[in-house]
C-alpha cells in the first residue's frame, strides 16, 4: 500500500477550466455544450439572434422566428433581461438608442429586425405613423379597418337616406352609417360637412 502518493485526476483540456473530464477530455459542462452546439465555447448574445433570422427575399425583412410578445415584436433573452430584437438589431450596427426614442419600422413589419427598416423617433411620431399606416386609431383615421376616406364620410353626413340604404351604396353596416351620423366616428368632419350642406342650400 503506498501512503501519501495522490491519484492524479484528469482535468478538462479547455483554457482555464478545472473540472474534472467527463468524456473526451471535457468536463460535463463544456461536453453537453458540445454535444448540443458543435463548440465548446458560449455563443454570444448577437450570435444566437442572427441565427434566428429568416431573410424575406421579397420585401427585403428579416424576419424574427424566435420568441414573440403577442404585438409580434421579437424578444431575446441576454442573461435574466428581454430585450427587443429590433433595437438590439439595430443598436449592433449604430450603436445605443436614447431611451427617449423609439425604433420604428418603415415596413410596417413588427417582427422585422432589418436595421435598414427601422427609424428612430420619438412616441410621437411613432404613433403619427401608426396612425397614417392605419395600424391605430386616430384623429384622422377614426377607424382602422375602414373603407371609407374623408370624403366619403361627408358625403354620408350630408345624406339624408335611410342607413340601410346608404350603407348598402358604401359597402358597409348599417353601424358603421350610424357611428358616423352619431359622431361616434369621425366627429371632426362634422363641422365641415355642415357647413358644406348649408352652401348646397344657399346654391339651390
């Protein structure tokens, strides 16, 4: 029996790691990672997003198939922190976006992460936007799955028919003839629309 001589342990080959190998010359962690990912190493941040990206040759997106929150904005997970793709994306080639400001795409796409698709304003614009894409509701577009435009909606106005009628001409419901008769929608053309309905009369 040999007193006092220790058992030498292998240890993992990998620079800087004392653990003890498991198989290959490799401790546990850096064997599973090897195992799942083809490399010992950790994958970065920026490299596992990319590798969720699809490039859309049509529209020129790139399109986010990792995780989403249910607007359909990409998320990714660095470290215990969700942090939105398009911005991470977009602050990788351009650097830090202000916290004031928002990153907003001009391809209407949310799960896009093309930086050459995003621009920065701030909620303001972001919501003006919206609003002229017909994302949201807005001051000038009180509904955003109408197939009204301005025009027509004066028209309705100054229409005395009965709503059945008049939605039938619009290719509408009845509803919708009744929130704009009500005010419900598009209130601010009812101004305008009587005042146009009382030249009529002054012609006639």
């Amino acid at each position: 029996m040999l007193m006092g001589r220790k058992r030498m342990i292998d240890t993992c080959i990998i620079d800087g790691c004392t653990t003890t190998v498991l198989a290959k010359g490799l401790c546990r962690k850096h064997w599973e990672r090897k195992r799942k990912t083809g490399r010992y190493d950790l994958i970065s941040p920026i490299e596992r997003c990319f590798q969720k990206i699809k490039i859309n040759e049509g529209t020129g997106c790139w399109e986010w198939t990792g995780h989403k929150r249910k607007n359909g904005y990409g998320f990714l997970c660095i470290g215990s922190t969700r942090v939105s793709v398009h911005r991470y994306v977009y602050e990788f080639y351009y650097g830090k976006i202000s916290d004031r400001l928002c990153a907003c795409h001009t391809c209407d796409n949310p799960s896009c992460v093309n930086p050459m698709h995003i621009f920065l304003g701030t909620q303001q614009d972001n919501i003006r936007d919206a609003v002229v894409k017909s994302r949201i509701r807005g001051p000038h577009n009180p509904h955003r799955t109408t197939k009204l435009v301005e025009s027509d909606v004066i028209s309705i106005l100054q229409d005395d028919r009965i709503h059945r009628v008049i939605a039938q001409e619009y290719n509408v419901s009845k509803g919708t003839i009744g929130d704009i008769k009500r005010g419900t929608t598009w209130r601010y053309l009812q101004k305008k629309a009587a005042i146009g309905q009382t030249k009529l009369k002054e012609v006639a």
